[in-house]
C-alpha cells in the first residue's frame, strides 16, 4: 500500500452467496479512487484499499447500499459533563461528526446526553469517549459494559431470519398438511371445492410476500446492479409456482394449485439461511473468547490513592496494583513485586510464567500468587491482546488462493444455472412426450422440473467453502498461541516439504548456561566451585562469566566480594577471595601458570566435543575443577524436531556456528541435515537454493535478525514472547518460545486444508450432480429446496468440526 493510499474495513450486512460478495465487491470497485476491494462471506466484510483525496468513506457507503446491501452500526449513548451552553453541545457535536467512522451524532445540552451512531470496525465506543475528553468533556457511556457493536447487529439479524422463519412456519405447515391430505385423498370431497384454492392462496401469500420478501428486493437489486445472486434463484422458482396457481384459483385454467410449494421453498429456505447464520457465528467464538478476556476494571494508584476505574481509562505510565487471582488489566513493567502469571490463554504456555522487577506483564493475563505493581506501557488498542484480535480478524478476513477457483465459479453460476433451467423447461416441454394418462398438463410439467432446477442450485456452498474452514482454523490457532496473519500462510503451511530451524534463540536458548560441573579434591563440593568462581565473575560482563553468576543465583549461594581482579584478554581471569588466589580459564591460561592439567584433558576434550565451553578453576594453585558453559536447548526442541519428523518432513537446522558445534546440537535435537557457519546475510540465500530443489519452505527464527530469510521462505515462522506481535515481519507467530508450537502449526493448517478441500468437493460435488438430476426429472421443488437449504449448513458444521481437534498431543 504506497503513502497515499488508505485501507478500512467496513461490516457488510445482507450477504447470502458467493454472487453476494461478487457483486459487493465489483460495486465498490465502481467507485472512482478504489484500488482494491475483497469481500468475505464468513465475516461480512469489505477491506478496501483507496486514495482518500479521491474517494471518502460517504461515496464506499452509499455504493454499497445502492448494491442492496447494508453497513452494520453500532448506536452508543453517554452522559456528558462539564458542558457550559447549548454552543458546547454544538461543538461537541461538530466534532463527533467530523471522526472516520461516525455516521450521525447528537447532543443535547438540556439532558447532557450525546447519541452516537457508528461503524464498528473503524471506531470504538473508547475512541468516542476519548474524542469527547479530547474536546474538553466528561463521558459516562449509559447502558452499563460497553458491547460489540458489530456483533450486536449481527445477532439482530438472525434474529429478524429467526422470526420471518416462525411466521413462514405458522402458515406453511398446515398449507403443506391440507395439500397433501388432498391429493393422498385422506380429507375428504370437501378438500375438493374450489374455496380451498382459496384458503390455500390466503396462507400461501404472506409467506409469498411478507416472510420472502427480502428475496423479491435482493434480487430486484442484483439484476438492477448487472447481477443475479441466489436470491433471483428463489424469487424465480418460487414466483413460478405461485402464480401458475393464481389463474387456476380464479377457475381460468384447470389442473393443481402449487401454492404449497412455493411456500415451502421460502420456508425451507428460510430455515437453512436461520441455521447457516447461527453455524456462521460460532466460527467467530475464538475471537469473541479473546474479546471475553479482556479485564472490565483496573486497579491504579494516583496521588497516593488507590481507585478502581474502568480498563479503557487507563492511561500509558499509570501505576496499576494487581493482586493475587485478579487479571492484569493491560500491558506493562513489574515495578516491585514477585509472583506467577498464567499467561495460557494469549500464549499457549501451560506452565504460569515467574514475574519480578523489570519483567513484561501482558494485560488479560492471570497474577497467580503475589501482589505486583506495574507501570502500564500499552494501553487500549497497542495492548497485546488487541494486537492479536486485529491479527486474527484480518487473517479471517483474507482471502486464500485455494478460494479463487469458486469465485471465478461463483460469478456465472446463476446465470448459468437459469439458462439450464430454460433448456429443462423447453426440453419437458417440447420434447419430452407425456403418458396418457397423466393428470397434468406438459407446460404444468415443465415448470415443475424448472422450479427443481432453480431452487437446488446453491452457489452458497461455494462460498461459504473456504472462509469458514479458515475462520475457525486461524481461531483454533489463536486459542494454542499460533497467530496466522493471513490465510494464504494457513494454506501454504499445509503444503510444506522442508522446515528449516534457525539455531540461536529457536533450538537453543540463545543464552549460555552452566551445564557441567566436575570437581577434583575440592572439598566444598560443586557449590564451594561455583561460588568462589561467580565471586570472581560478578564484575564481569562477558557472557561466560555472566552465566557463572546466573548459576550460582540459581542455587542461591552467597558471594563475597574479590579483590585484585584481573582479566587476561581471550584466557580468563584472576581475583583474590576470602584469602583465596582463584584462578579461572581456558588450558593454556592454566599452562602459562605452570599448573598440571594433563589428568583433566580427557575431561576437557569430552566436553568441547559437546559444544560446550570448558573453564578451568585453580585455587591457590591447585586445579579444583571444571565448569562448562553452553547455549543450551529449549524444553521440547527434541520433542518438537521429532514431531516435525513423524509429520513426514525434512528439518533442516542453520547456524553461524562452526562445524563441530553445530553437529553437536544437531545430534541433541535430531535433525536431518545441517547448514553450518552461514552468516546472517546469507541465510535467505540458503532458503532459496532449498526453494530451487522444488522444496516448499518454512523458516523459523526470531522475526528480527532472521526478517530476510523468514520473507525468502514460502512460510515464515517467528518465535516471540507474546509482546511485539505485529513487529514481527512473519505471516506466522508463534507467541510462546515453545519450539513445538511449529509442528502444532503444521497440523493446524493441514487440517485447515483439508477441510477446505471436502467443503469444496461437496459445493461442487452437490451442484454438478443434483442439478442434472432435477432437470432429468428426479427431483421435485420442495425436496430440492431443502437440499438447497441445507447444503451450505453442511459446509458451515464441516468446518466447525476444526473447533474440536486436539493439536497438543
């Protein structure tokens, strides 16, 4: 997207088909400035990339209604304060209005409220409240917790489906049971006389006009567009039969009324349409669940006291107190203060997580045991957790390439399908002779076949095939602390040959650490070593004898301060403590000493064979012992190297490493091959020469120094803390540092993929079989219809079948 441009996304109400998203999408592209526009089905939304000094949020609004569809809105009401005069209600009001994002506003200054209606994809009930505050007012939003907006209007449309389907019901039924009774002959003459064409004509109507009306208007606005969506598929099917029987009610022409199967057409319709919506919106629990976890309050500390205020009012470098079991309201740094957090449901991490002074806090987390105090950093939408709701929504939102080929189908399907429609008609109509017999006439046959044929093609399956598998995939992610930003990264995962493992920070832990400690006469024992070496090291930052002091924190040992201290540049170093001369480094720092070390070389070389890092330790001229340092694994790198494996795939482990050292950690974790003493610079260039063995490619690193290779691989992977998630340059993060994450990854998106696959093989499957089966006769509409009805309710429960899948095992 260059400079000028601007992308939004905006909630789409109305959307039924695959032709809807066509059509919305070839609207808006009408729009003079527009650059870009994709629609998905499964969330309802447009993101549309524009030049904004060409087009305005107005002009995408109104191209979008004209197509017959609608925005949902959100409506907030809030108690101002501080007003003077009706002119600060004025002025708040001009500057209301004048936010992206605010349809309409009001404020009142007798009452003190302002009403407020709003898209809630592009500005939330807090910016408003901010926005209020910014021009000088106070804001009490009225109502009580603040509610997704987008959801809310969402939720008023199933509704609205769930009472037309109820009124369809209320008349189609006994519609349904006074024709069949008729023609099985089970009512009597009297179902004979003409007043019941009548009676019937009177419940088939409402049905016709008032529960499918939202057919008649779709379509009049599809083919008013230049288009023909499933909604021309019904009012079409369902017309035919219904006024065919108009002129036989009026005695005009003999034969069957019909009015029962038009009304069942709507009302099975009605019903799948009811049922697919409620399926549509349990793809979207992941994001509601995240949503669920944010923190209402948070407790904080200004001028000494402490207040409870709600979570949208805190503000960057407030001092925010959580206590034992209560939720951390947003991101920030441990002040003072030690405790566990459980930090599972942002990263996946099952163990809860130790937190002292200077360490990150992420807001909606869990404080385990102690009372913590922390500086907020991130606030409202920088937090972590709407970092992560904006990822997972915009993954959910594209589109994957696996979907191109049912959008191209999806395009002229109607049209198609109303042409084989035509040709049934004729072929019944002309061509096919009729039995003698038969109590209808060949056109009543003909259009019976017609209606089957309109009324079974679902071109809603085709687009419902893929963004629901996705949703729920990237959802399901989410939940395990796998963030996939966009669904070409779900689908490419799922075809993955080779991953390569970038060493440093990934297998290892990208810090060195004590590992072995062997003592030779020394009669303080390992910790007696330990504590007279970290004595010496405690001034010193080189990494090796920073890892010496770490070990000794670890144990908890007391370490007393030396004297004489000096370092001898790539050997080691000496100090004086408690009256004892130590001495600490490599062999020929020992040598030069004149100190006897050939009984510890075997020691020595053993553990340089490891990759290790071997110091000696000489007190008062006595070699002691030997300390190995080395960077060491992560839990689990084994484990994950070997589900990786068991996956069928070839792992690859690169490294700046020498030779030795690198075929040390490959032997640990297991890898299949290694790729040793490659600089950082060249790494992308070892991809690649993978990618050109035919190889399909995910990198894994740490998303910073890594940033070339993991945009050189087919999928990058980066392995974060959970913090900086959209600073990382990979379509893949995993929040946790587990390695094991990478294979869960793996299985996801294959799952993923699959699904999409049967979801698409039975869209297809259903129209290319059950169309020629009702154009030959073997259908009749209302059995049709509910196929038709419940064919994208299939696709939708398919998928939804992802939500129960264990990826941890």
């Amino acid at each position: 997207m260059t400079t000028n441009q601007k992308m939004i996304t905006l909630p789409i109400t109305g959307m039924t088909c695959a032709n809807c998203v066509a059509t919305v999408e070839r609207n808006i592209k009408k729009v003079n400035g527009v650059q870009s526009v994709v629609v998905n089905l499964t969330t309802e939304r447009a993101t549309v990339e524009f030049d904004p000094a060409a087009a305005g949020l107005d002009d995408l609004i109104n191209r979008v209604e004209r197509s017959g569809y609608g925005i949902a809105s959100g409506e907030v009401d809030f108690a101002i304060r501080r007003m003077s005069d009706d002119r600060d209600a004025i002025r708040l009001e001009r500057a209301l209005t004048s936010l992206e994002g605010v349809l309409e506003s009001q404020v009142v200054f007798a009452s003190g409220r302002a009403r407020v209606k709003y898209i809630p994809t592009l500005i939330s009930s807090m910016d408003l409240r901010n926005a209020i505050r910014t021009a000088g007012f106070d804001a009490v939003e009225l109502g009580g917790e603040a509610e997704d907006a987008e959801a809310l209007a969402r939720q008023q449309e199933v509704s609205e489906q769930r009472r037309l389907l109820m009124i369809g019901l209320v008349f189609t039924i006994p519609l349904f049971l006074l024709s069949m009774g008729r023609d099985l002959g089970i009512l009597g003459n009297w179902s004979m006389a003409s007043w019941v064409n009548w009676l019937m004509l009177a419940l088939a109507t409402p049905v016709q006009f008032y529960v499918g009306g939202q057919y008649y208007v779709s379509a009049f606005k599809a083919i008013r567009n230049g288009a023909a969506n499933m909604d021309v598929l019904v009012a079409l099917g369902s017309s035919a039969a219904y006024f065919y029987s108009l002129p036989v009610t009026f005695g005009w022409l003999g034969g069957h009324v019909y009015f029962e199967t038009a009304a069942v057409i709507i009302t099975l319709i009605k019903l799948g349409k009811f049922l697919e919506a409620r399926a549509r919106g349990s793809t979207s629990e992941a994001i509601k669940k995240l949503m669920g976890l944010r923190a209402k309050t948070a407790t904080v500390i200004r001028n000494g006291n402490e207040l409870e205020i709600p979570v949208d009012d805190v503000l960057v470098g407030d001092i925010v107190l959580v206590r034992p079991g209560g939720k951390i309201p947003v991101d920030g740094v441990v002040l003072d203060g030690r405790s566990t957090v459980d930090e599972a449901m942002l990263t996946g991490e099952s163990m809860p997580i130790e937190k002292k002074t200077g360490d990150m806090v992420i807001g909606a987390t869990i404080n385990r045991l102690g009372l913590i105090r922390f500086e907020a950093t991130r606030v409202g939408r920088e937090t972590a957790l709407a970092q992560i709701i904006r990822l997972v929504e915009d993954a959910q939102a594209s589109k994957a390439p696996i979907q191109r080929l049912a959008d191209r189908i999806s395009a002229i399907f109607v049209p198609v399908v109303i042409g084989i429609a035509t040709i049934t008609f004729l072929v019944w109509l002309f061509l096919v002779p009729i039995a003698v017999n038969s109590d209808i006439s060949p056109f009543t046959r003909a259009l019976i076949h017609m209606v089957a044929v309109l009324v079974i093609a679902c071109p809603c399956a085709m687009g419902l095939a893929t963004p629901t598998a996705v949703m729920v995939g990237t959802g399901k992610g989410a939940e395990l602390g796998i963030l996939i930003k966009n669904s070409e990264a779900l689908e490419r995962a799922g075809r993955l040959t080779t991953v390569v493992l970038d060493k440093t920070g990934t297998i290892t832990r990208g810090q060195p650490a004590v590992t072995d400690v062997l003592v030779y006469g020394f009669p303080e024992g390992e910790s007696g070593l330990i504590r007279l070496a970290a004595s010496v090291e405690k001034g010193s930052e080189h990494p090796l004898g920073e890892a010496i002091v770490a070990e000794a924190t670890r144990r908890e040992l007391v370490l007393s301060t030396p004297e004489g201290f000096t370092a001898f540049a790539g050997q080691g170093v000496s100090a004086v403590v408690d009256g004892d001369s130590i001495l600490i480094g490599n062999s020929r720092l020992m040598k030069e000493n004149e100190l006897e070390i050939s009984g510890v070389l075997a020691d020595v070389e053993r553990l340089q064979g490891e990759a290790k890092t071997v110091m000696l330790v000489a007190v008062n001229g006595t070699l002691r012992g030997l300390i190995a340092v080395a960077d060491t694994l992560k839990d689990g790198s084994a484990e994950a190297v070997a589900m990786l494996k068991a996956l069928g795939l070839q792992v690859v482990m690169i490294t700046g490493d020498n030779h030795q050292t690198a075929q040390s950690i490959a032997r640990q974790v297991g890898v299949d091959s290694v790729l040793a003493e490659v600089l950082p610079g060249q790494k992308a260039a070892e991809v690649r020469r993978l990618q050109e063995d035919h190889a399909v490619v995910a990198m894994v690193g740490d998303g910073i120094n890594d940033a070339p290779a993991l945009a050189q691989s087919d999928v990058g992977m980066a392995i974060g803390t959970g913090t900086d998630i959209a600073m990382a340059s990979a379509p893949v993060v995993l929040m946790s540092g587990d390695l094991r994450g990478v294979p869960r990854a793996i299985r996801l998106s294959r799952r993923t993929l699959r699904t999409i696959k049967q979801n698409l093989f039975w869209a297809f499957f259903y129209n290319v079989i059950l169309i020629p089966a009702a154009a030959i006769g073997w259908m009749n509409p209302m059995l049709a219809a509910a196929a038709m009805a419940f064919s994208s309710v299939f696709v939708v429960t398919n998928s939804l079948r992802l939500k129960r899948l264990q990826f941890r095992e």
